[in-house]
C-alpha cells in the first residue's frame, strides 16, 4: 500500500494523463468535425490531428492505464473491487482498441491520400473520402463520448461494491 503523500502523487500524475488523453481526443474530434474549405486545409487539419495524437492523446492513455494498474495494485482499490472500477476498465480499454485498430488506421490512410490530391480541386473532401469521413468522425464522438463518461463515473463512483445491494 501506498503512503497517504504517495497515493496522492499518483493521482495527481493519473489526473494529469486523464487530461491529456481526453483533450487531445475532444481536440482531434473538433478538427475532424470542421469544414474545410479546400483541400490543403483539411490535409492540414489531419496532419494536426494525427500530430495531436502523436503528443497528447497516445502517451495520455498509455501512461493513465499504468497509473491505473498502479492504483490497482498498490491501492485498496483493487482492479474490479467497485463495479464502477469494472466498467472504467472495460469502457477505457474499449475507447483504447478504437482508437489504435479503427481511429489511427482510418486517419493515417485519409492523411496519406489527402497529401496525394492536396492540389487537386474538386468537391473535397467528403466527394473523395466519403464514408472514410464519416467513420472517423463518429470514432472520435465516441471517444471523447466515453472519455468524458469515464470522468463522471469517477467522480460519481454510481455503482455500490459488488455483492452488496
């Protein structure tokens, strides 16, 4: 277990990697949502995107899941002692497997056409990208949907510890 100045350490740098990891999120989502008016601009807004979560959101997730386990084992809360802990565990890995097998792929593949056509005129980009878009755009809602459920449940803690009513 954890000192009581430790334990407090740690939630301050688990705070801090929740913060990154959910503003880069929401961030990425804002840009993914914008309207670009030509297409150097929305290669521009990917690029950032992408840049974003190179710096903010990737190291944000990792480094709160360490902090995390680290609250895990060196706490009394445990890893699925509350249910509100399981569904954190659960919603957080799932928001991370969106993000690494679906969000980052779709972005790297819409970033590597974008830079392709980025001087081309026409319709751009939703005539180019289409459904790619679209499928971005919903993961990064989900996302920063979950992210910010993630906050509530831990500030509400809704759920009493499992076995008891």
């Amino acid at each position: 277990m954890l000192s009581q100045k430790r334990m407090k350490t740690l939630k301050v740098f688990h705070l801090i990697f929740i913060m990154m990891w959910t503003v880069g999120v929401l961030m990425m989502g804002l840009l993914y949502w914008r309207q670009s008016v030509n297409s150097l601009e929305f290669l521009y807004n990917q690029t950032t995107a992408l840049f974003i979560d190179y710096v903010l959101v990737i190291p944000g997730a990792v480094l709160a899941i360490i902090t995390g386990v680290m609250y895990g084992i060196k706490t009394k809360w445990g890893f699925f002692k509350y249910r509100w802990l399981t569904v954190k565990w659960i919603v957080g890995i799932a928001i991370v497997l969106i993000g690494t097998f679906g969000l980052h792929p779709l972005a790297l593949e819409i970033i590597n056409q974008a830079s392709l056509t980025a001087n081309e005129s026409f319709s751009f980009p939703a005539d180019y990208f289409g459904s790619k878009l679209s499928i971005v755009n919903y993961m990064a809602l989900i996302q920063g949907a979950g992210l910010i459920f993630l906050i509530w449940v831990s500030v509400f803690k809704p759920w009493n510890k499992k076995g008891n009513k």
